[in-house]
C-alpha cells in the first residue's frame, strides 16, 4: 500500500505560514509555492509547504 503525502488547503498552509489564505494562492501563482489547482481549490503538500517555511527562516523572512 502506498503512503500518500498529506495534502492541504489554502487555509490550512496559512495557518502554517502565518499569512492570509489569499497570500498562500499568491505564492502558488507566482510560483514560489508548489501547489496545483484542482477545480476550486488549491492543493499544497505538506512537505513543499515545509520546505518553503525552512527556505523563509533562514532567509530571515519569518
């Protein structure tokens, strides 16, 4: 049986972020953010969503 990777929402990757579910989708259009669009909603994985805050931290971003 395959492990599949956790998905998330919007919401749920600003809640992670610290930001605005609005803001999230930016990152995604703008292509800083891995995610795709599936009909009305935007899917992240956990694990890009991760990457991207560790890549922000050490950035002095965060």
């Amino acid at each position: 049986m395959a492990n599949k990777a956790k998905v998330l929402k919007s919401k749920d990757v600003a809640h992670i972020l610290d930001c605005s579910p609005d803001d999230a989708i930016l990152l995604a259009r703008k292509g800083k953010l891995r995610a795709r669009k599936e009909g009305k909603y935007w899917l992240y994985h956990y694990a890009d969503v991760m990457r991207y805050r560790k890549k922000r931290a050490a950035a002095g971003e965060m």
